[in-house]
C-alpha cells in the first residue's frame, strides 16, 4: 500500500488514494497496513488528528510500529506549532 501512497504524493490525489484505501478495507478489514496508509494520508494533508486516529488503530508488533510511531510524532510536532 505504500506503494500506492507514492505513487499519488507527486500529483497529490490524496483523496482518491483514500478511496482505494477504503475499498481495501472492505476487502480485507483489519489490515494494520492498510489503516497505516490510510493515516499516512491523512498526515500528508494536514489532518493529523485522523492520522493520528487511524495510527492508533493499528495491531502490530512494536517492532513494527516504528514507522507510525515516528509519523504521529511528527503529526504531534506539526499540529501543536
């Protein structure tokens, strides 16, 4: 899935990477990658209070987490400038 969200960010069509972020869910619920891309999304466009939202949704190992971890920090240091 991330992937899809680089392939997007050049031409900024995070809503339309949002959509097909969606649609996976709906094929495959609970899949921590796909909520991890989705607040990805989010923190791209400045809403870091969803991105934040979808981060904690996530279930993996902490090992794993180091990504979202460090993304939702950033969302912290942005939305509280």
């Amino acid at each position: 899935m991330l992937i899809d969200i680089l392939l997007f960010n050049p031409i900024r069509k995070y809503e339309e990477a949002l959509e097909y972020h969606r649609q996976a869910l709906v094929l495959i619920p609970q899949n921590a990658s796909t909520y991890s891309a989705i607040g990805y999304i989010h923190s791209l466009m400045g809403n870091f209070e969803s991105a934040i939202d979808y981060f904690h949704t996530v279930r993996m190992p902490e090992v794993l987490l180091t990504n979202s971890v460090f993304t939702i920090s950033c969302c912290f240091d942005v939305g509280t400038d």
